[in-house]
C-alpha cells in the first residue's frame, strides 16, 4: 500500500517537474517581464 502511494507521488511530480520548473525559472505562464522576474 505504502509503496503504491510513494509510486504515485513520484509519477504526479515527474509529470508536473516542467511547470515546477516554468516557476522557478520565471519562464512561459510565469514570466512577469524583465523587471518584475529580477525582483525575486
């Protein structure tokens, strides 16, 4: 049971490391522009 659940938690953030990404990066839906990405 416990592995099924740690399995698929794996597969849901595998699936959504690109919009993680995205986020961090300030990139695609979350690019704000030059100047509001470089206030952090």
């Amino acid at each position: 049971m416990t592995t099924d659940v740690i399995q698929q938690q794996i597969e849901y953030y595998r699936a959504r490391a690109n919009e993680y990404d995205q986020w961090f990066y300030r990139t695609g839906r979350y690019d704000r522009g030059e100047e509001l990405n470089q206030q952090g």
